[in-house]
C-alpha cells in the first residue's frame, strides 16, 4: 500500500510538471522536449561542478609552482649566504696569517692545504707551495695559533707536512711558568705526550708549552700547548704529562712556513 501512494506521488509530481510547461496558445509541448529541462539541468550542474573543480585544481598547481619557486628561492639565499659566511671567514683567516707574516721574520711562505696523506699511519697533509717557494726539508709549520708540525718532504709544487700528533714527531719545549723542560711527541690522537719531566719539578694544569728551539729544529717560543692532564708521581723516573695543541690539525686550512 505504501509503494502505491509514493507511486501515485510522482505521477501527480510528473503531471504538475506536464501542466506547468502548457501552453494555451499551441497546445502541450513535445513529451521529448519535456525531457530535456531535467537533462540540461543536470549537464549545467555538472559543468558547473567541474568548473569549479577545475578553478579549484588550477590555484592548487599555482599555489604548488609559487611554493616551489620560493622554496628555490630561499635555498639561493641560503646558499650565497653560506658563501659570503665563508668568504668572511677565509678573509679573516689570510688576514691572520697577513699578520704573522709581518712580525714573523722568518718567514718562508704561506700555503693551503689541499690534502691529507695518503699514509694512514702518518698524520701527514700536503700543501701547494714546494722548493720552487723556498721550502726545504724540516722547515716548521705554524699558523696564528701555534706549532702544526714540520716540512717532511718538498718537490717543485708541493710539500708534505708531518703534523704534531704523529707518533713519529718531537720536538723540545719549555714550559712557560715553571721553565720546566721536555720532549713533546704526538701519539696519533688529538692529545700529545709530554715526555722526561722529572718527579721534582712541579707542572701546574693549563701551563702553556712552548718550543725552547734546544733541539736546533724548530724557533724559539712557538706556542705549543696546554697541559691538560698530570699522572701522580709513581715508581717511574718521570711524570706522564698530557698536551692538547693550540691547533688542531683536523681544521687547517692554511699554514705558514718559517725557517729556523
């Protein structure tokens, strides 16, 4: 019963429809014709609703092409600001070495690093200034900081240097408040071993060690180090003193060169 009364519903709802669009004058339209009013409704609503979609697409993809162009846009920044952040930085670095070569008068040369040895038991770099700059076999190697080892090998172009914390470095130094003296030599690591300080000399921490130039090979008064570390005297003929450089060699970018 319910089916026929909706049934009767649409029927009354379809003849409303037929009645509405009468004309007087000609009479009831084409059935077909009557027809098209819900299909054109529905292709405008659906033009309309793709349209819509398609605006809707459309400012998608540009708001996508602006992001990505300012994303390129602000990785530019970044990247002539990391440029400039370096050129500074390169600047104020030649400027120090400007510096030291001005009250260093031993001065040789100065040069960049461009690589490390090849050796991999050898804390080696190699440099681009050679013999044809007036570099010669163990010259010493500083920068504005202090010691970084010494010239092991020279051609024309290039020199290798053998840095402070090389098992196979040493060098005579002095401690700068108690003139305490010894033998500092590298162990591979970042730490160096002050070496023959005798139990009764008092070595304070945070002593800096400078070269005492007794060993005929390195100037005199290069800053060497701090003590960072002093074993308790035990049943050895000397004390185990540790040495941290001013410079650490796993930063250098370029050196000075300066004769004895």
């Amino acid at each position: 019963m319910p089916r026929k009364r909706l049934l009767l519903f649409f029927s009354l709802v379809i003849v409303s429809f037929i009645l509405m669009t009468y004309q007087s004058d000609r009479g009831i339209s084409n059935p077909l014709k009557l027809l098209k009013y819900p299909v054109n409704a529905a292709n405008n609503a659906i033009h309309s609703m793709c349209s819509t979609l398609k605006g809707s697409f459309k400012k998608m993809r540009l708001r996508d092409e602006e992001n990505k162009r300012l994303r390129e846009e602000n990785n530019n920044l970044l990247m002539d600001r990391q440029k400039y952040k370096d050129a500074w930085l390169e600047n104020a670095r030649l400027m120090e070495l400007l510096s030291l070569k001005e009250k260093e008068k031993r001065f040789v040369a100065a040069a960049r690093v461009i690589a490390r040895g090849n050796d991999r038991w050898a804390n080696t770099l190699v440099i681009d200034k050679g013999s044809r700059n007036g570099i010669e076999k163990d010259m010493t190697v500083i920068t504005p900081r202090g010691l970084v080892g010494k010239i092991l090998s020279s051609s024309d172009f290039y020199s290798t240097v053998l840095l402070i914390n090389d098992i196979n470095f040493s060098a005579a130094i002095r401690l700068h408040e108690s003139r305490t003296e010894g033998i500092i030599s590298g162990t591979g690591s970042r730490v160096c071993i002050l070496k023959y300080v005798s139990h009764e000399y008092e070595v304070r921490a945070n002593e800096t060690a400078l070269t005492s130039g007794l060993d005929s090979l390195f100037p005199v008064d290069i800053p060497v180090g701090a003590v960072t570390k002093i074993t308790p005297k035990g049943a050895g003929l000397f004390q185990n003193i540790e040495v941290v450089p001013f410079q650490d060699t796993r930063t250098l970018e370029e050196v000075v060169i300066v004769r004895r």
